[in-house]
C-alpha cells in the first residue's frame, strides 16, 4: 500500500508491506493455427516470463511471485512495513521526524519514531526508511497511522498524516471437549481447524497446564514419535485432534472440595509456519472445566480384576467418600440386577461407620460370575439415616467373565 502527499508539500510518504513470496503455476493456453485464434495465443505464450524458451508447452514447475497486493494478515502473525519518506522537491527538508502508530478498537501503538529529529535533512532524491515489526494480538480493524512533519527551506514547519487501513483475520479455529473421569484425571479433546486461505504447518501444539494440574500429551506412537508424521501440514478447512491428560495435584486429590472447584485447566499454545516459513503463534484463554458434582457421597473403584472365572468368588474393593459437610451415617444395601450376569456374596442391610466431613472408608465386596461375557457391577445402595436419602449406584464397573479351562 502507498500514499503519496499533493505537491504543496516537500516530502513524498510511502508503507510497503514486508511479506514473502508466494508460489505460482503458468497456465499453457495453446491453439492451433487452424483455430480461430490463429496463433495468437501461441505467441503470448513465447513471452510469458514463466515459459521456457523453445519448449513453451512444457511446464518447468513452480516460480516464486512477488506480492501483488497488501495480502491477508492473521493473528498471531508479524506485521512488518517498510516506511518510505521521499522528497521529491529540488529543496532542502530539515528537521524531518517520522512516527508511526497503530491503531486498534482497544488501543494505540506507537511503532516508530525516528530519533533526534533535529539532525535529520534529507536532500532532493534523499529517503529516510524505517522498518517496524509488530505481531498482531487481536482480531478486526487495524489503522497504520503514518505522520511526518519537516521544516522548509522558509522556516515554515510542516506536517502531513497517512491512513492505512487493513483487516485481521482469524487463522484457526480451535474448539475443546473435557471429560471428567472416574479417577480424578482430566482429559482435554482439542479440535484445531485450519480456516486461512492456504496450506499450514503445525510446528507445536501443547497445553500449558495451570499450577492445579500436571498435563501428559496423548498424540504420539509408541515410539515417540506424533500421530500425524514428522511434518502436520493442514490443508485450508482440514482440522487436527488432540489429546491431553491431566492430573490433579496431590493436594487436590486429598480434598474434593477444593478438586471441584478447581475449574482452570490450562492454556492452549499453538505455532504454525505458511507454507513458505512465516510463523504465527496463537494462545487461548484460559480453559474451564464444568465442575464435577459429587454430590453428599461419592463412589469410587479402588480394586478390581479385569477378567474372572465363571463360578468362582471375586473381590472388588471400592470407597465411599463424604463430600457434604455434615456426618453421614450409612446403611449399605445390595440389591441383585436381572440384567446382571454377577450375584453379590455378603450381608446386606448393614450399618456401617460414621464417617465424617472429606473421610472416606473402604469396602470389600464379593461377587459370584453366573454369565459369560462383558458384565455390569450394578445394585449398591446406601442409605443415609438421617436425611432417609438412597443413594444408587449401578453400572458403576465392569469385569469380563470366562469359562475355565479345565484340561
């Protein structure tokens, strides 16, 4: 982009974006001479630039094009600019000072400004360049204003401003899922879209955990190396899942009510290069889990075997662990399920132990294997005597039952 004062003033202003190049195709039209066109369209070929002498049909592969216009810019890129002040006149412009600002809906940028402008003069045909780099934080209107003053040959100050005015995009669009599991742990589902108008390359997707959290990457093989290849190039619209785990601190685990509560997860770093090397990196806010909800009490397996024996006694071992902030006394209940292949072995109806705010106890249960196959643990009842509240918990666990070999 360029502007260029009215010929009152000394000083001619011109802004040149900074930009790489990009990668073009020559398109070969031919006709016969027999054709309409006769040979017309055979002697523009033979003066393309991108043609190859002689053998203009054949298509020597891609050639480098200069930038032909200001371009698309995206956030979490570099904007940079050459800015170009030029005096045109046949006279001496002293005193010349240049600044630059950048202008966005919530604040303004000072990106450059020459020094000591008292020692600088530009003769006729004389320039002072200035190059300013700034990586664009938010989305929307931006407005380079552009200012230069001088003083003339008259004494007279002058000064004149530019307006450019362009437009930030977004270059991804990054969508998040949680699940809470069972144990405590976190995992973050990650959806990163790839919305520019060209092809990108992923240099680094990672999650920054907050200080609640310790995080582990689930997007590589077996032998380290990621899921996607050595190079994770997306195509304009094509889109990247990523896994991450997180586990609460120490700290958390042993209180829930302060693992409840603690909803910020982390933050999403991602850096991508164009398709010819421009980097562009783009943080999330900070991401926020729905809060799990235990309730008064809370039902977790501590120990159980994945596969058991048809007919033969197992044990499973879980906990009951109170979250609410009174004493709860319980009288646990176990109810056999008639879509259950597993039949409870023990005494049901029983009191059991006060436990007291954040305490925990620890149950040992058997159960008997009457169906083969992939089997529910279902029908655990807890009954709070005071409020006169069942608690039910079915399909809690699984275990997959065998017929024994007995040869």
């Amino acid at each position: 982009m360029e502007g260029k004062e009215k010929a009152e003033h000394l000083l001619a202003l011109k802004v040149m974006r900074l930009t790489r190049p990009t990668l073009c195709c020559p398109v070969i039209v031919t006709s016969d001479s027999r054709d309409l066109p006769n040979n017309l369209l055979n002697n523009d070929l033979k003066q393309d630039i991108t043609a190859v002498p002689s053998v203009e049909t054949l298509i020597s592969g891609q050639f480098m094009l200069l930038p032909q216009s200001f371009g698309n810019i995206y956030l979490g890129e570099t904007f940079s600019s050459c800015i170009c002040v030029h005096n045109d006149s046949n006279q001496i412009a002293k005193h010349v000072s240049l600044k630059a600002d950048l202008q966005t809906s919530t604040q303004r940028l000072l990106l450059s400004s020459t020094s000591e402008p008292q020692t600088v003069e530009l003769h006729p045909q004389q320039t002072l360049d200035d190059v300013i780099h700034h990586e664009v934080t938010e989305v929307g209107v931006h407005i380079l204003v552009c200012e230069v003053s001088y003083v003339t040959t008259a004494n007279i100050r002058l000064s004149f401003r530019k307006f450019f005015k362009f437009q930030v995009l977004e270059p991804l669009d990054v969508k998040t899922k949680f699940y809470n599991a069972e144990s405590d742990e976190v995992y973050l589902e990650a959806q990163v879209q790839n919305i520019t108008s060209g092809p990108i390359c992923l240099e680094k997707v990672t999650l920054e955990s907050s200080h609640l959290f310790s995080v582990t990457a689930l997007n590589s093989a077996v032998s380290g190396e990621s899921i996607f290849g050595h190079v994770n190039v997306l195509q304009p619209h094509a889109s990247r899942q990523f896994l991450y785990c997180l586990a609460p601190q120490a700290a958390l685990t042993s209180d829930l009510r302060l693992l409840s509560g603690a909803t910020n997860v982390g933050k999403l770093d991602i850096v991508w290069r164009s398709n010819l090397g421009g980097r562009g990196r783009l943080q999330t806010s900070q991401l926020q889990r729905m809060a799990p909800d235990y309730g008064d009490i809370r039902l977790s397996i501590q120990e159980i075997p994945n596969i058991v024996y048809l007919e033969e006694v197992f044990v499973i071992v879980f906990k009951v662990i109170n979250t609410c902030e009174r004493s709860v006394d319980l009288v646990l209940e176990l109810e056999h399920s008639n879509n259950s292949g597993l039949v409870w072995s023990g005494v049901s109806g029983k009191q059991q132990s006060k436990i007291e705010p954040g305490a925990s106890l620890l149950f040992k249960l058997n159960l008997i294997p009457i169906e083969a196959g992939l089997q529910n643990v279902s029908g655990v009842r807890f009954t709070d005597t005071f409020l006169k509240r069942t608690y039910e918990y079915d399909d809690f666990a699984q275990v997959f039952v065998m017929q024994k070999n007995n040869k």
